[in-house]
C-alpha cells in the first residue's frame, strides 16, 4: 500500500505526505463520499446518523486536506489574521494538516478592517487567522450537505451551483404572465450578518456546538483594542455564508402558510436580499410583511425600512443590479442605470490613472472587466445597454488619447490606437507577443459583441449532494461549455423575451 492510500485511509500522520503528488480526484472522491450519506440521512429525518457522519467526515483526513487546500488557494489566502501567519510552502500546508485538531482548539479572536459600500457608508469584515479559517473550511464540508438539502427552493445566494442569473429567471416566471402578480414587496435585512441570535444559532445550526460557540464568542481586535461578540456571525468567516442560509431557511414555507394560492406570493431570496410578489398591496401589507417581521424577529433579525419597499410592477424596482418591470403589459428585465454609472465610473477611474501606462497595460487592466460585466448582464435584454457602454468607454479613451498627444490631429490618434477589422474602423488595439513570441494585436473587448442568451434556471429540488440529481447538474455543466445544443435550441423556443 503507497503512503498516500495508507493515510486516506486513516493514518494519523501527514509528515510522508509530498503536497504536491496529492491524488485530489480520490480525495474530493472520499469527501463527496460522506457528504451524499449525510444528506441522504437528513433527507430521511435520520438525523443522529447525520450527526455521527458529520463527527467522522471532520475527523476524516481527506477532509482536513480538501479544507487546507481551499484556504492557501481563495482570494484571502494571502491576507493574515491577528497571529500574522500565512501558509505558502508546501511543507506549511502538510503541518496544518497535521494541527487540525478538535481536543483543546481555541480560536483566536478576528481581525477587524472595514470596506466601502455602494452607498458610501463601511461594511465591518472580520479576518480570522489561517488556523481557525480552516477550521471553519473543514465544518463546512459537514454543514453544507444539510444546508442544500433543507434551503428554501427559491434560496439562490451562497449556494452551490446556485447564481444572481437563477433569482433573476425566478423573477420573470413569476411576472412575465398577464395574469402575474402585480405588487412586489423589496425587502433588506438591517445588518444581517451582525445581528443573527447567537442562542437561535446554538439551538438550531445542526453542527458541533461546542466549535461553533467559540466562533461566535471569540471576538474582534480593533485598534489593537479587544471586543467581544454578543451576536452577529463574521462577515469574513468561510462558514458564515451558509450559516445564513440556514438562518433564513424556512421563511419560503412561512410566508405560503400565512397567505393562498389566490394571493400569487412567490419569494426569491438572494443573500439578505429578497422580493415577495402579491396580487394586491393589502396581501403584502397585511399578510406578508408581519409574517417576514416575526419570522426574522425570531432569528433577532429586523427589517431595513430605508430598503424595504413596496412597488408597483410597472413601475419597476431593482433586483441584484437588475431593473425589473412591465412596460404596456411586457416585463422586460434590464441591467439598473445605477449599475451602469458606478461600472462606467470604475472604468474612469482607470482609464485616469493610465496616464503614463503603455496601450497594452491598459486594454489588460480593461478587457477582464468589461468581459465579466458584461457576461453578468447577458441573460437579460442588454443588447442596448451594452453599446451605450461601449459608446461611453469609446469617449474616455479617446479624451485619454488626447491628453497623450494634445499637439497632434485626430487622423494621426486614429491611425495610432484604432486599426480596420472586417466592417469596423475604430478597433482600439495594441501591439504585443504571443506565447512563440509572433507579433498580434491585442483589441479591447466590446459589450456589445456578447451575445444574449437566457440563462436556464436550476430546478427547485435540485441538490448536488443528491446522486439522483447527477446526470441533471452534468447536464447544466454541458450547457455551459456549448453542449447539448438541441436542448439549448429547445428552451430557447419554448421561453423568449
């Protein structure tokens, strides 16, 4: 037996272990193993097997390693906690593994930074040291089986293979129709993350207490001045995501016993943001509204009533950067004018600071935004949108050109920075090398040559951690890359704008 099998198999020592020359496909392979039982064991209400399996997958160590390796390769990897440490070598990695340990674990307490926000104001975001971060990675893998398998159907936010297009295509099928609701309830928890009942948490979160209270109570240093939590979970923390999940799971089922099928109430949740429709203003006045209140107020959650509105569908409300509304009976779903400002202005900011920047290092700094932007928005009516965007990007790298060369006419700009492409004169480019070092241009990305395709929402039902849902999320997987294109032409003439 080699030494990788003999320690998947339940050695207790990592030290033989080269990183490198790990088998991840047999490690995500045991993993999923134990997750498929757990879920399947909540799925039958089998809930002290689901406990025990829990126990044994975060004891497990293929499961200590699939959590090392999510912390050393996330985004965060290279910002520390209040301990200053991070994981970089192999050999670091291997010996964090080997420190996963739940007898005599104590986290330390978080590092507190704040973040702006769209409105100005600062979002608190709470760092916790790698340790403890994978400490949380490794719950997770035991959480989130029961997380998926008990959310709310129409519950898209921090979920797997779960996305802002989904709660948007939720929205439409449930406004596109005549016969639609017609009042729409927009609705924003006050502070979601730090006001969540940590007793609600402790009696409800179907994971080790024990652990999961010393998250909650290990506290924030900031200013080298030490505070403690009395409610709330980190933003910042890798669990807290699905810990919210699991917070607001139920208001769907909640919110339908509290009305009737005559009130047309259909709820998209994304995150801490959430839409409820009702056939009429009284429904969502009368019905839904307190039962939202009461529900949240169980969770010690309230209401934003500075963002909770409710609206009129033809007069349209904004939804995950999305505008959403009916015009002479059609609902058509655009990109929000608001989304458009602060993306364009983004923009400004770079194209500015590019003042001595080479073309090249500017199209870089551009193309990777302009494409992820534009690839959010394609599921809806954009088409528009996108060549005013590239209409404005067009003026401020000509107004970029000229503060370069403010002595020259606009034939010699143009002959420099534009080349002919096919039926386009004004391709803004630039010289540069391929991997065999040919000379090619680099173009600057245009929104407006992504093409529209609506997006195919996931079922409802829908669980990874399901078997029987395999072939249905391959399946996706292929219409994402291209394939199955006859389903694809399917759905496409069964639903248009």
């Amino acid at each position: 037996m080699t030494t990788m099998n003999y320690l998947l198999d339940g050695a207790s020592s990592a030290c033989q272990i080269d990183w490198n020359a790990i088998c991840w496909t047999k490690v995500e392979k045991q993993v999923r193993r134990l997750q498929v039982r757990i879920a399947k064991a909540v799925r039958e209400g089998r809930h002290g097997k689901a406990k025990a399996l829990q126990w044994t997958l975060s004891h497990s160590f293929s499961a200590k390693l699939i959590a090392v390796r999510r912390v050393t390769q996330n985004k965060g990897s290279k910002t520390a906690g209040v301990d200053k440490v991070i994981w970089t070598t192999p050999t670091q990695k291997i010996q964090a593994v080997e420190d996963i340990k739940r007898r005599g674990y104590q986290p330390l307490p978080l590092r507190r930074i704040y973040i702006p926000k769209k409105n100005g104001k600062l979002r608190p975001l709470s760092i916790p040291t790698m340790a403890d971060r994978v400490q949380q990675a490794l719950h997770l893998l035991t959480l989130e089986p029961i997380s998926e398998t008990l959310a709310d159907k129409n519950a898209y936010g921090f979920r797997p293979k779960r996305s802002c297009a989904d709660a948007i295509e939720q929205c439409f099928k449930a406004l596109c129709r005549n016969n639609s609701a017609q009042w729409i309830l927009e609705g924003d928890i006050k502070s979601c993350f730090d006001k969540i009942s940590h007793p609600w948490l402790l009696g409800n979160i179907p994971m080790d207490k024990l652990v999961l209270e010393k998250w909650l109570k290990a506290g924030y240093i900031e200013k080298t001045e030490f505070n403690p939590t009395h409610e709330g979970t980190p933003q910042g923390g890798i669990i807290s995501p699905t810990l919210l999940v699991l917070t607001l799971t139920g208001l769907e089922q909640a919110v339908k016993t509290a009305t009737g099928p005559k009130d047309k109430v259909n709820i998209i949740v994304y995150a801490d943001d959430f839409i409820i429709t009702g056939a009429s203003r009284e429904v969502l006045v009368n019905k839904v509204k307190p039962t939202v209140i009461s529900f949240l107020k169980q969770r010690g959650l309230t209401l934003s009533e500075e963002k909770t509105h409710i609206t009129y569908v033809n007069d349209g409300f904004n939804f995950l950067g999305f505008n959403v509304r009916k015009y002479d009976g059609k609902l058509l779903i655009k990109p929000a004018k608001e989304n458009v400002k602060i993306f364009l202005d983004k923009l400004r900011n770079v194209i500015k600071n590019s003042g001595s920047a080479t073309t090249e290092v500017l199209i870089r700094q551009l193309n990777p935004k302009i494409r992820g932007w534009s690839n959010y928005y394609r599921h809806v009516v954009s088409k528009q949108t996108f060549s005013k965007v590239d209409h404005c990007i067009f003026k401020m790298l000509w107004q970029w050109i000229r503060r370069r060369h403010p002595n020259k006419g606009a034939q010699w700009r143009k002959q420099k920075y534009y080349r002919h492409n096919s039926l386009r004169d004004w391709v803004f480019f630039a010289k540069t090398r391929d991997k065999e070092d040919l000379s090619i241009n680099l173009d600057l990305v245009e929104a407006a040559k992504v093409k529209i395709r609506r997006h195919l929402k996931i079922k409802g039902d829908a669980n990874p951690y399901d078997t029987e849902y395999d072939g249905y999320f391959d399946n996706r997987s292929g219409l994402k890359k291209g394939r199955c294109i006859s389903v694809t032409r399917e759905y496409r003439c069964q639903s248009t704008f």
